[in-house]
C-alpha cells in the first residue's frame, strides 16, 4: 500500500499550566485505510505519550471519539486521512465545550440536558409487568430514527446557536425527547413538551441545519426540533381552550 | 404566517412595483401613479398590501431578533428592550398600513 | 496551580467559516431585509396619500441607479429568503399521508408550483393582469 507523509496539527491544553491552548505539529507516514483516530493513537504510541484523547470503539457506535478535524465535528473513527488530507490535518477539541485537557472536553452539560428530557417511559399505570407491550413494526419505524442516537455530540458541536447560548436544550436532547414522546408505550408527552416549550428549550433553534448535517447516524435532529416545536404548539393551544384536560 | 406571506407574496409584489420598468420588463408602469391610483381603488389590493406589510414586518423583526441575539445582545434586561422595541415597530407599522389601506375607503 | 477548563469564546465571524452557516446568515438577512421592504411599501402609501408629487418623487428615487442596484441586491436577498422557506417547509413540518413523510424535495418542488400559481394570481387579481 502506498505510504506518505501528513502532518497532524492538534490542539494542545494543559490545565495545570493555566497557559491557553496552543498547537502541536506531528509529522508521520500514514497508510491509505488509516483513519484520523488511528492518527491520533500512532501519535501517542510513538510520538508523544501525553496526548490526551477520548475513543472505545472504532466503529461509529460509541459516540466517544468526536473531534472537530479541519474544523468540521466529525468522528475521529469514521474520517479516513485520505478524506481530509490537505497536507496538514487539524485537529480541534469538539467546539462550544469547555475544554478539560488536549481533545478532552467536558459534556456534563450535556448529561444533564439528555437527563432533562426524562428519556425513559413514562407511564400511569404499568399494568401486568410479567406481559410484553405490544408494538407494531409501524410503531417502532415512528421513533427509530431517533432512537439512533449515539450521543457523539457532534450536532451540539455544530450548532450556532449552542455555541452562542449555551442554555438551549440542544440536539440531541430533543431527539431524544422525541423518540420517547412518539413511543406508543409512552404517555409522557406533556411533561417532556413542558419542559421543551421553553426559551431555552426547542425555541432557541432558528433552524441552521447543521446539526442534521453533521449527524453521523441520520437522527436528524433538525426535523425532531421542528416537530417538537408544532407538537408544543398544538399542546398549548389545547391547553389553551381545554385547561381543564391538559395538566399544566 | 408571516413567513408564508413573506416568501409567497413579496417577490412577485416587489417585482412588479420596483423593477419591472427600469428594466422594461412589463408592458405597463405598474407603479407610476396613474396605474397604481387606479389598482388602488380596490378593497381586495388594500388588504393586500395590509396583509404584506404586516407580515413581513412581523417575520422581519423577529427574524432581526434571533440574529442580533446571535451576534451576542443577549441577557434578560436587554432581550426584553429588544422585544419592545421590535414588537414595537412591527404593530405600529402594521397600524399605519391599516389606516392607509382604509383612508379613502372608508369615510376618512 | 489548580486544574480548570478552558473555555473558548466564539468568534464573530463563525458564519463564515462553513458555506451553509453562509447560507444560513444571508437566509436570516434576507429575513430582516422583508420588514425593511414592509417599511418602504409602508412609506409608499405615506407617500401616495401626499398626493401625486409625493408619490412621484419616492418613486423616481427608488429608480435612481445606486438606490436601484441596491434595490436589485436586497431583492435578491428576499428571493433567496423565499426558496430556502421552501427548502425548509418539507424539512420542518413532515407531511404525512402514508407510512413515510413526502421527501422534502417533493413538497419542495410543489411549493416552487404553488409559488408561481400564487404569483400568477397575484399578478390578475392585485396589479391588473399582463
């Protein structure tokens, strides 16, 4: 297999320096069926032990390995060197997160705002647990979409508007309320819709796209918040003329 | 809504009304004021340009707002001074196209 | 020293870093750009209730070469605004009549029909026909 040259150019941040980040030059040869995180890793084995980078599975699954390269979020795992070889290759710590060291960065944030969403059935009445909930092919196409996420925060990384508010609920939150809000074995539609239908919940979203873009599942989130939006609409606006039906 | 009659209505509208003859694009001066005194004899082209110039300043201000809350004017006491003054504007303005559109057509 | 995290601010011109954060600002300006045009056909009829001299002159400026060009730049803005509220109607609000949503490209292509029906519309029953 034919062997070149790139130059890897990763952003640098040592917390307990308490300097800003800088960048680190790494020049090796790579092979054509390399990908950036097999980049990264070469790096560290050879190069420089001390960078400081998250990844499990190598595979797309996982969602641990999201970086921005070339200053696109995309996952280090699914980018071929190939791909995106402009003689130097930049890699950055996924944006609009506060960095913790290297690519590190720090998604409590974003835990706390899947968390938000109550992404679990919620129901009344369980009835006989030791009976299966029936659901038909048609029901689980409904919300297998969104069920897709693998919580890779790429959208969150794209997204201008995270990046300039951070308090908006995000992406993938409201995937993922949708996925359970369309679920026929849910009935926690209004709770989470509450929760949403809110300044920084889904009507931050001016609509950029990007995050749709950049989903390397196909969850679509875009659509999911567009949803969400006319699903909150119609819920108040039946609250608004049947108070008493719809909880607050 | 505003948007619908935004992006339906005004490309047409303003076309015809400011574009048409410097280019001689169309057969008449839809604007000149011979032709436009005329159309505007008609209820229905007075709700219209009601309709328009209320909807697009609606969806324009509000669109306004998401972008300069974007460029960073952003925090409670100055979103609420954004929000009265664009809101402002967009009812006021939509007032004065309703008192045009009906001066001359009702009694005064 | 104690370990912190780095927080990076965003830069002003972030939008121009990708084309379809470009798409999407000139899409939000020409958003902005519609109330602009709801104020100038406001002015218009300020002007047409002044009488035929008023009215003259507003339109006489709005013809002037550097007003004009500026007129044919913002109109290409509202344009823009218009196709993308197409492209975005199929994305945001799913139409569903069967087990999948139409393809946006679909209610997209039927929105640009409905666009120029509705134009055509326009154009018989507000400005008086061809």
């Amino acid at each position: 297999m034919a062997e070149k040259d790139v130059v890897f150019r990763v952003k640098r941040y040592r917390p307990e320096s308490g300097a800003k980040p800088t960048y680190q030059e790494y020049r090796f040869t790579y092979r054509e069926d390399m990908v950036v995180l097999d980049g990264l890793n070469y790096i560290k084995d050879h190069i420089d032990p001390s960078l400081t980078f998250r990844w499990s599975c190598r595979m797309g699954i996982c969602g641990s390995c999201g970086a921005n390269v070339n200053g696109q979020p995309r996952l280090t795992c699914g980018t071929y060197i190939r791909d995106v070889h402009k003689g130097r290759i930049t890699v950055d710590p996924l944006s609009n997160f506060p960095i913790l060291k290297d690519l590190v960065v720090d998604f409590d944030d974003f835990l706390n705002k899947l968390v938000s969403v109550n992404p679990y059935i919620i129901r009344e009445d369980w009835g006989d647990l030791t009976k299966e909930y029936t659901q038909y092919p048609e029901d689980v196409e409904a919300y297998r979409q969104q069920s897709l996420c693998i919580n890779c925060m790429l959208c969150y990384a794209a997204c201008p508007v995270f990046g300039a508010s951070p308090e908006f609920v995000g992406p993938a939150a409201s995937a993922l309320a949708l996925r359970y809000i369309r679920d026929t074995r849910d009935e926690g539609a209004d709770v989470r819709l509450a929760r949403l239908n809110t300044k920084e919940g889904i009507w931050e979203c001016t609509f950029v796209g990007e995050c749709s873009v950049v989903c390397p599942k196909n969850v679509d989130p875009a659509a999911a918040i567009q949803t969400l939006k006319f699903l909150a609409t119609t819920r108040h606006m039946r609250r608004l003329l049947m108070p008493k039906v719809i909880p607050r | 809504m505003g948007g619908f009659i935004t992006a339906f209505l005004f490309p047409i509208t303003l076309f015809l009304l400011f574009f048409t003859a410097p280019f001689g694009l169309w057969p008449r001066d839809i604007a000149a004021y011979r032709t436009f005194t005329t159309l505007w004899q008609g209820p229905l082209v007075r709700l219209f340009f009601f309709v328009l110039i209320g909807g697009s300043l609606f969806h324009g201000t509000h669109r306004l707002k998401f972008m300069l809350v974007d460029a960073g004017l952003k925090g409670p006491g100055i979103q609420a001074v954004l929000d009265i003054i664009l809101n402002a504007i967009a009812i006021f303005g939509s007032l004065g196209a309703l008192y045009y559109a009906l001066r001359g057509w009702l009694f005064f | 020293m104690a370990a912190h995290e780095y927080h990076s601010k965003r830069s002003a011109g972030w939008w121009l870093r990708n084309p379809r954060y470009l798409m999407f600002q000139l899409r939000e300006a020409g958003g902005v750009i519609t109330a602009l045009y709801g104020l100038i056909l406001l002015n218009m009829l300020q002007q047409l209730s002044n009488g035929e001299s008023a009215y003259t002159a507003f339109l006489s400026l709005m013809r002037t070469p550097p007003v004009l060009y500026v007129n044919v730049i913002l109109f290409a803005l509202v344009v823009w605004h218009a196709i993308t509220w197409f492209m975005l109607i199929g994305k945001a609000q799913p139409i569903q009549f069967t087990e999948r949503p139409l393809p946006w490209k679909l209610v997209f292509g039927i929105n640009l029909l409905l666009w120029i029906g509705v134009s055509g519309a326009v154009v018989y029953l507000i400005f008086g026909g061809f």
